[in-house]
C-alpha cells in the first residue's frame, strides 16, 4: 500500500511537471484567448497547413510591395477558424450574433493591414472616439494611449483605411476628387503631426453617426436603397466639410470650384455605385459592425463547450506536434464504432413522454441547456414561444428537433456527426491545397473564400480515398426484420451521411440435405444508395455463428475486415468529436512515422474530454476522475514508465500490424470481459510500443447516476479480477524488468488488489482489537504500546483512512486541475469537492470496487454490465438502491457497525473517548458512507412523499412472493436466488464457508462477557448459549409457519389458523413472562439482552450463509423454505436500519433543499432551473 501511495503521489507530481513542459494550459481562459490571438495564424500556419497549401494565392490587384507575414499567416487561418466558427453555429452553441462577431475576415484583400475577429474589436471604436474627445494632448500622445489596448490600434487603423477604402468605391467624378482630397489631407496632418489642428475631434460623434446610418442602408443589400445611400453620404459630406476639418481647410475645400460646381448643380453625391464587389460587401458588413457592436468580449462566446473547445483548440496550436502532410500524401485510415441496441436517434415521443415526476427528456434539456435551445429556435427560424404544435406541423422542424436533443444525449446520432468531421475536415484541407496550386477555376478569383468545398468533386474524392467509418450494428439485420425505430434511425443516419457504411451479421435459414432447417451467417457490409435504400457493398459467408464469445469484441471482430488503410481508430459509440480536433488528424497519423523510442508506435494514444460533468456533482466527480486518469495518468504510463495499454477509445490503432497479430479485441468469454486492455497486453507482448498524445482530444461520455456509476465500476473491478487469472498478465510480468513490471502492476490489477487491502486493513483492524477486548489483552498491549512509544498501527490506519476517503484519488485531480486551470481555480476546485461530499463518494466507490474484484478472485465469472446512457436526475425508488447495494456495501457496513459497537463495548477505553474516536473515525465514516451514499446522492431522497411512496414500493417488494418468470425487481424472492447464482464451483464454496467462519466469534466472545455467567469460562456456557440460539429459531418458525396446499387445503386452513394464532399468543407470552423472571431472579441484566442480540445477530446471518453456501444439502433436508424466510427476516431488518434515519431526516424541509443544493450545485452555479426538473413539471404543466 505505500509503494502504492508513493507511486499517485511521484506520478501526479511528474505528469504535472510533462503537462507543463507540453505545453498544456497555457490557454486557460477566454481572456488568454483574445490576449494571444494575434499569435494563432503563424502558429496554425505551422503546425496545421501543409507545405502545400502555404503556397496561397492572393488578390492579384494587392499590393506587391507588401510583404506582411502575418497577413499572410492570417489568410491561412481565416478560412479554417471560419469553418470551426460555422461548425459551432450548426451545433448551436453560439448564436448567429457570435458566429459573424467570431468569424475572421478572409485578409486576402487589397486592404493594408491584418483584420482580425470583431469579438476583439467590438467597442473599441467608441472607445477610441471617447479617448479623442478627452485628449488635451498632442497626436503623438493620443496615439500612444490608443495603443495601450493593441486591438484598438487594430480597430482604428482598420476603420480609416475600410472608410477611405468604401467611400472610393461609391463614388466618381467630383464625388470621388472630394474623398482623395480629404484623406490626403488627413494622411498629410497625420505625418507632420498636426491631426488635431486639422481635425475637430470634438465633432468625430457625429461623422460616425452619419457613417453608421450609411452602411446601416448599405448592408441590407437592396439596390433599391441607392437614393436614401446617396442622401446619407451628402449628409456625411456636410458633417465632414463644415464640422470636422479646421476652418482654414474647410474655407478651402468650400471654394474649391470643381466640388463647388457639382454641389451647386446638385450632382454632387446624387447618385452612387452600389456596392457589387464580394470584397466591398464584406468590408461594409464589418465596417457597420465595427461601429455598432457594443457586447462585452468577455462575454462572447457566452456557452461554455464553446469556449473549452476554442481554449483547447487555440492551446494545442503551440504544442509540439508533427508537420502535417497534404490531404493526398497522407496515409489512409478508418475509424471503426461497435453497436449493439442502444439509443440512435431520439423519437418525438419518447423526448415528449414524461416520467412520474412530470419530467420529459426535451424539458431536461431546455432547462439544462437554455441558451442552445435558444441557438436551435433561432436556427430554424422560430421564437423563443414555439410549442409543440408547431413542431408537429413541419416534419422538417420536427427531425431537427430530434438530433437537436439526440446530440446532447449519448446516442449513435451525436457519435456518427463527429466522426464524419474527419471527411469534413479532410475535403477542406484539400479544397484549399489545390486553389493553392490553382488547378481550381476558384483560385484565379479576387475574392478568398471555401464556400461549396463540400460540393467539390475531387476534395469528395480525395477525403474518400483516405477516410472510411465503419459502424458495426452487429443486429442491424434482425432489427430491419422486426422494424424497429433503431433500425430507421440507422437507414436515415446512412442517407444524411454518404460515407457511412454499416457492418452486420445476416442470418438466413436454408434446407439441408437431411430435410432439416440450418441457419447461414454473413457478415454484410452496406451504404446508402442514391434512392436512401440499403445498398450491399459486400457480404462475406461466414462458417457459423460469430459469436462465440463477448458480444462487445465479437462485433468488433467480425466488421474489422471491411475497415481499410493504414490506421484504425477505435471509438466508442457515446463518443463525439470536434471539427477542429478533426483539423489535427493528419498530424496525429504522422506520428507513426516518428520516433518514440527503439520500436514504431504501434498504437497511437489520444486525450478525451469528458463531456457528461456539468450538472450534478456525481457528474462531476467522474468527470474529474475520468479526466485525471486520461490525462496526467496516461500521460506518465506511456512516457518514462512505458507501460499504457489500450484502456478504452478513442485510441489509433497500426492496423496492418494488429490484424496479423490478433486483431484489435479479444473475445473469450469471461475472462475478456474488459476487452480494450487485452489489445494493449497483446501489442507490448508483440513488441509493439503504445504512446499518447494530448494536442488532439476526442469527447467521451460518462455514467452520471450513481447506479451507473457502480455498475460501471463493477464491471471494470470484475475485468481487473479476470485479468489477474489470465496468462496475459503473467506473460507480461514474466517478460518486463523490475520497474516497468512494478509500473505495470500498480497501474492495472495492483491498483485494485491495493484497493481491497485497504477494505481488509479496516477489517483486520477491528476483528484484532475486538479479539483483544474479548481476550482481555487489550488493555496490556496497549499499555506497552504507550511505554515503548510504538505507533506502528497509528501509522497504518492514517494511511488507510487517507486512501479510503479518496485524498490519493484527489491528487492527480488536483495537479490536473493547477497544470490547466491555475492554482486558485484548482484550489477552489477542490474544496468545492469536499463540501459536495467527495469523500463520501470514494469511500462508497472502494467498497463497489472491493466487492466485484474480490468477488471474481473468489469465485471468477465477471459479467458485462449494462448502465445505461440516458440523463439521470430523476429519484432512484429506496428497493432498487437495495437490491443493487445490499451484498456489495450494506450488509460489510453493518458488519463493521456491529465490531465497533462491540469494541465500544468490551474495548479498552482508559485513554478516553477521544483517542477511540480517532482511533475509529475511518470506520465510522466508511459505515456511514457505505450505509447513506446511495440516499445522499440520490436526487429528492429526503423529501418526504418520496420517502413514503418508496416504503410502500419496498415493503410490497419484500413481502411479494416470487415465482417462475418473476424477475428480481418485482419480488425478493427471485432477487434472493438471482444473488446465489455467483457460487457454482466447490473451491468457491469451501472458501466462502471459511470466510462464514468469522461470524461465529462474536457469540463466543460476547457470551462470556455476559453478567449472568460471571468469571466461569467453561465450555457448555457456549454450548448452553447455541441452545438459546436453537429455542429461538424454533420460536422464529412456529411464527412464521404456514401449512402447505391440499384438495381441502380452505377448511383445513381456517382451523389451523386458529390454532397456530392460539400457540403464538401462548408463546409470546410465554416468553415475555421467561424473560421477566430470568432478569428478576438471576444474574441476568438488562445489558445482557442486548448483548445477546449482539451475539446471535452475527451467528444467524453466519446460519444463513453457509445455508445459501450449501444449497443442495441444505434442501435435501427440507429447510430450505426456513432458511428463505429466515434471510427474508434479515433483511427487513436491514432495510429498517437504513430507512430509519432517512425518514426521520424526511421529516425536516430544509434537509431536502440542502441536498439538492449539495448534488446540483453545478447547476445552481450556472443559474440553471434545476428546482423545476426535481419537483416535477406536473404543476406547471397542469396551471
């Protein structure tokens, strides 16, 4: 455990030493974004722009004296910032305002200077204007003081040369002398540095008044306007002449015949050449801009993913990365998705069905999402008041509803959209390698832009040639012969995505010779033809059914063969990707080529992002587990320690070398139930070399319930238990040195053999001092202990109470939040973490992990386990927590619960009540977090209607009488016997009646202890004490005794009512009046009672396990209906225990406000109507 200790530790520290040295956070804020954006086209240009495409055609007409490189730089980068810009807007995570604030101008203009995004203008033109009515200076003064801010440098500069550049292309004749004149003036006064002499400053309001009300008239595009244009621009004359210029200048320009006579005659500005040009319209749209938008920058954009991506995005830029190849020379790769029957596309019933609480799927998402679905409805062109009426009337509308909601949720829909980035991502970079080369009509135009890229036939080509996504719908054919949604749903993703191509298995029945029925498999790979049908691409014959194994690696395994190039990239389907990650594909392909150490890569790693933490804290918490260990922990595996395996997608994959190696999933049954770590075992046992790589991410979904949660954490302990007893980990431990074979260890199975030592210490712990207290050596080796000054247990209970409360989890998370989001917000981070209970969620999470991983070493047979991907706040019913945690957590919680009671009892307790209570705090926050974690985490647990309707839910489970086909979530009975199925073997059997064993020293401690038998220590007091034990079984038997059916099973059964009623009431009062006079008449007391029950507790449920352990002997005697209601006896008795505290907290208001401040503090933090989704929509919806 201290090796383990050392290890988080040294590796946290390390991994946030690499971060820092890679160059992440750098980019933390959306501040450090518009600081550093003038440094993202070169950087961009270097990293992301083929030598190919450097080569950039500019307007043949622009100045080629000007050799300005980041205006060079800055056309690069424009046409890709616009497209992930574009990409936001169709996502609606910025609105139409942001994307034309965000978009960057095209810079291959005749204009002089680099225009940048107005979002790093915007009010920099009023505020200059202000600057200049307050300037009592000098120009050179002025000037200086605008250059404090640089983007307003850029933003005056910018707006003068726009103005002059505008105003030329309006007018001719006279108009035109007028406009030279005036900025040869200004420009002369500039250099001689007499602005302020020629120019009124105090009157520059009004000039941009009267500009802004001619590009206002401008902008709309409607010729028409062209009279009301030439108004405004005399009036923009007057302003000028009379108010502006100097009165020396102004007498001039007055008495200059030329413009004299035009004005004089009327035609000066009479009539104007409407702006027709590309260049001119953008420069008038931008322009009027410039001199309207008045938003904070800081606000913009306002949602949150939208400003991570860019953050990300713009950060990754300065990271060292391969140069990337041009679109042709790249190698081919495929991106391969394994899918079974989850959701693909949500239907509009089930986003309008509402649950019991009133709450339907769309109402979720438009409180947790507010300003996207106000993107959406502006999107569509609709209002903020569209109802579902509206919806239902246009089919259009309606679809893009539904993949509107289906890419919030983990659905096939929101995967097949980001992987279809890569083709997106790969037509434009080849659209605009060859303009570069001007095999294009296009790259002779004055005008730059990647409008229609999509439509170009040979960048389609080219991204075809070299991406290919396979999506493996193992049952796709079963579900078009049941014509399921899935199935539609799949046909339609096929007709919007042309390069989709869906692998499944068809099964056909065919005659055999014998006259009997067979069944023939193909593995049938299909497209979209252009009529939206099904069209077969191929269909291998297969030799017999595929799956023989997992079902998971089975699909995986059968559809490989229809993936193409070089590469393969595995992705999971409640995966998503960015468009601007897509840009850095072909950087990450060349990293095969790259050296990273003595062999090739064999398996490129990739960074995710974790894109389910933003609404609950359990969220959360995963989140930043999750993100800690696919960041910094990856990041220490693969480099020094160079043992990362292949955890789980999205990573790449060097196909050629894996599909003559094995393939890329192992399939056996069992014991490759954690299929994706097999892949990495099998590439480093074929010398192969894993390496990650964090300037690109692929997002990644997560369970976000606690159920989920700990079925998913189930399932990966279980694997880990697997591995542990497969030949793999034994070859690798077998074949690596010292250290690497101690790296891999502690980041594998060891992590979780540590995991459960940590469980055992507290046990070990307690049944030792419990012994003592028994034995009565307690009190002398604890005074000893005192006298030689040992502190030995002290030293390992702190650490085991430190891994347990999950402080050694939180240091990676920590240093992963100061490397990318600074100290502060790391800090505060993190004690927001502990005040939203944290702790009590690792400790819950050690005892899931403890159970299913010691469960599969004792008894093997992990299982997969489906948690679900639906949105998770909704209020779990108290029987289902139950049956999920009762094995797993209650029942090792009360066991703890009851070796403290009886130490608090019998232990030695000289150095008082506060060295006990540190001595056996971690137990006792482990017993409260494994007992309440499931409650306090689950949403409305404390309100006390719910409370009463999950009574009534548990009780009816618990008394209803299972049956055939009566599954466990109706019936205790049938969850009973689901619970026994994990004991199949004898080795397993033996091991669990030596483990029962244990429960038998409370009743042979406790009995000696009593008042009632003093100091005799023989033998027949226990044997004296199984007699009470037996009495009191019989006495549970004649109460719960029921007759069996017969012909005249009525009659029988009135009678023998009567009568087992009549032997009850006789023998409760006899006890009562046994017990009275035993207290009264010996030495029996009161505390001997409870001692007793303490005593027998343990000794029952002991009966009882090795009854379930022994099942078949156990039956064959007739007692199995005994022992059924013995253990149904149990476990009332536990439910009653948990429920107690929870209704009585149910009783106070303000418990259940606090708990739903505790688990969605995220949303409260983001002003979420999170109170709307947990008290129900009913209401509302009802008024």
């Amino acid at each position: 455990m201290d090796i383990h200790i050392f290890y988080t530790v040294l590796s946290a520290i390390v991994g946030g030493i690499m971060g820092a040295r890679a160059r992440l956070g750098e980019i933390r804020s959306l501040e450090m974004v518009h600081k550093r954006f003038e440094s993202f086209p070169e950087a961009f240009a270097k990293n992301l722009v083929s030598p190919q495409a450097k080569r950039m055609p500019f307007n043949r007409h622009a100045s080629q004296d000007s050799q300005d490189t980041n205006k060079e730089y800055a056309a690069m980068f424009a046409p890709f910032w616009n497209d992930i810009i574009k990409s936001l807007r169709e996502e609606d995570f910025i609105s139409n305002r942001e994307m034309d604030l965000l978009s960057i101008p095209s810079n291959t203009g005749s204009l002089r200077l680099v225009q940048w995004p107005l979002f790093l203008l915007s009010s920099k033109i009023l505020l200059a204007v202000d600057l200049a009515l307050d300037c009592k200076d000098t120009q050179a003064d002025l000037w200086n003081r605008i250059c404090r801010d640089e983007y307003m440098a850029y933003a005056v500069q910018e707006c003068y040369y726009s103005v002059e550049k505008i105003l030329h292309s309006l007018v001719d004749g006279e108009g035109r002398l007028w406009v030279e004149r005036i900025f040869r003036e200004i420009n002369n006064s500039i250099l001689e540095d007499s602005l302020l002499v020629t120019l009124s400053l105090k009157k520059l309001p009004q000039v941009v008044q009267k500009f802004t009300a001619l590009t206002g008239l401008l902008i709309r595009d409607q010729p028409e306007l062209a009279k009301g244009a030439a108004n405004a621009l005399f009036q923009l004359y007057e302003v000028v002449t009379h108010d502006l210029m100097s009165a020396d200048l102004r007498e001039q320009l007055d008495t200059w015949n030329i413009v004299a006579r035009a004005r004089n005659e009327g035609r000066l500005f009479s009539t104007i050449q409407w702006p027709t040009d590309s260049e001119i319209k953008e420069q008038v749209k931008r322009l009027h801009l410039l001199l309207t938008v008045k938003d904070n920058a800081a606000n913009i954009p306002k949602n949150l993913e939208a400003r991570r991506r860019l953050q990300f995005f713009t950060n990754s830029l300065f990271m060292d990365m391969p140069q990337a190849k041009p679109v042709s020379e790249i190698i081919p790769f495929s991106v391969f998705t394994p899918y079974y029957s989850e959701t693909v596309l949500y239907s509009y019933s089930e986003l309008r069905d509402e649950n019991e609480d009133g709450i339907s799927i769309l109402f979720y998402l438009q409180k947790i999402f507010p300003d996207e679905w106000e993107n959406f409805l502006e999107r569509i062109g609709r209002g903020e008041s569209t109802g579902d009426v509206d919806f239902q009337k246009n089919s259009g509308d309606t679809l893009e509803l539904r993949f509107w909601a289906s890419y919030r949720g983990q659905t096939l829909a929101r995967t097949v959209r980001g992987m279809m980035y890569y083709r997106r991502a790969l037509m434009l970079q080849s659209f605009l390698e060859r303009r570069s080369l001007g095999v294009d009509d296009y790259s002779q135009t004055e005008f730059f832009t990647t409008q229609g890229f999509e439509l170009s036939r040979e960048s389609r080509a080219q991204a075809d040639l070299k991406f290919t996504y396979v999506v493996s719908c193992q049952i796709y054919g079963q579900q078009k012969q049941r014509k399921d949604k899935e199935a539609a749903d799949i046909a339609l993703l096929l007709q919007r995505n042309e390069a989709l191509r869906v692998a499944f298995i068809h099964t056909e029945e065919s005659g055999a010779a014998d006259g009997k029925a067979s069944k023939e498999f193909y593995s049938k790979l299909v497209k979209a033809d252009i009529h939206g049908k099904d069209q077969e691409i191929y269909s291998i014959k297969l030799p017999g059914d595929p799956k023989l194994g997992e079902g998971k690696p089975e699909n995986q395994n059968h559809a490989i063969i229809f993936t193409r190039g070089e590469a393969i990239q595995t992705i999971d389907m409640n995966q998503d990707n960015y468009l601007e990650e897509a840009l850095k594909m072909r950087n990450l392909l060349e990293e095969f080529q790259a050296k990273h150490g003595i062999r090739p890569p064999t398996i490129l790693g990739v960074r995710e992002h974790v894109f389910t933490g933003s609404v609950s804290s359990l969220a959360w918490f995963m989140s930043n587990q999750e993100t800690s260990f696919v960041t910094l922990a990856q990041r220490v595996l693969a480099n020094p320690l160079k043992v990362r395996m292949h955890y789980g997608h999205p990573d790449v994959f060097d196909r050629i070398f894996h599909i003559t190696r094995g393939g890329i999933s192992k399939a056996s049954r069992v014991i490759n139930i954690s299929e994706d770590i097999f892949a990495g075992f099998n590439s480093t046992l074929r010398q192969g070399n894993v390496t990650h790589h964090e300037y690109i991410q692929v997002g990644k979904g997560r369970d976000v319930g606690l159920n989920q949660i700990a079925l998913f954490e189930g399932k990966v302990a279980g694997g880990n238990g697997e591995q542990v007893l497969s030949r793999d980990v034994y070859r690798l431990g077998q074949l690596f040195d010292f250290f690497r074979m101690l790296s891999f260890y502690f980041t594998t199975v060891g992590y979780y053999l540590c995991t459960m030592m940590t469980v055992l210490t507290v046990y070990i712990f307690l049944y030792g001092r419990v012994y003592l207290a028994f034995s009565g050596l307690d009190s002398a080796i604890a005074t000893e202990a005192k006298l030689l000054g040992n502190t030995a247990l002290d030293a390992v209970l702190n650490a085991q109470f430190l891994v347990q409360i999950g402080v050694f989890t939180a240091v990676p998370m920590i240093m992963g939040f100061i490397l990318e989001l600074g100290l502060l917000k790391a800090v505060f981070s993190f004690v927001t973490m502990q005040l939203q209970l944290c702790s009590v969620f690792f400790t819950f999470s050690l005892g899931t992990k403890t159970h299913y991983f010691g469960r599969t070493i004792l008894h093997g047979g992990a299982k997969y386990r489906a948690t679900g991907r639906g949105f998770v706040v909704r209020h779990i019913k108290f029987a289902e927590n139950y049956r999920l945690y009762s094995r797993s957590h209650f029942v090792k919680a009360l066991e703890v619960a009851l070796l403290l009671i009886v130490y608090i009892a019998y232990g030695y307790t000289r150095g008082g009540a506060t060295s006990f209570i540190l001595l056996t705090l971690s137990s006792w926050f482990l017993v409260i977090s494994w007992l309440f974690a499931p409650y306090i985490f689950n949403p409305s647990g404390f309100e006390w209607q719910k409370t009463v309707e999950d009574f009534d839910d548990w009780t009816s489970w618990l008394l209803y009488r299972g049956g055939v086909g009566v599954k466990g979530d109706d019936s205790w009975e049938s969850w009973w016997n689901e619970e026994q199925m994990h004991i199949q073997t004898l080795r397993g059997r033996i091991l669990e009646t030596i483990l029962s064993l244990r429960f038998f020293m409370f009743q042979y401690g406790i009995v000696y202890k009593l008042h009632l038998t003093g100091k005799d220590t023989s033998l027949a007091i226990y044997g004296f004490s199984w007699v009470v034990l037996i009495g009191i079984v019989m006495i549970f038997k004649i109460f719960t005794f029921s007759p069996k059916k017969s012909d005249n099973f009525l009659e029988k059964y009135v009678n023998f009512k009567l009568f087992m009623r009549f032997m009850q009431g006789v023998t409760a009062l006899g006890l009562i009046a046994a017990v009275c006079l035993v207290v009264a008449f010996t030495n029996l007391s009161i505390a001997d009672l409870f001692a007793s029950i303490l005593a027998f507790i343990p000794t029952g449920w002991a009966m009882l396990c090795l009854a379930i352990t022994w099942k078949k002997v156990v039956w064959s005697l007739g007692l199995w209906d005994s022992v059924r209601e013995f253990a149904r006896m149990y476990d009332a008795g536990m439910g009653v225990i948990i429920f107690a505290p929870i209704a009585f907290l149910s009783w106070f208001p303000f418990i259940s406000t606090f708990q739903s401040r505790l688990l969605f503090n995220q949303a409260f933090s983001r002003g979420l109507e999170i109170s709307l989704i947990l008290a129900g929509n009913k209401a509302n919806v009802d008024a």
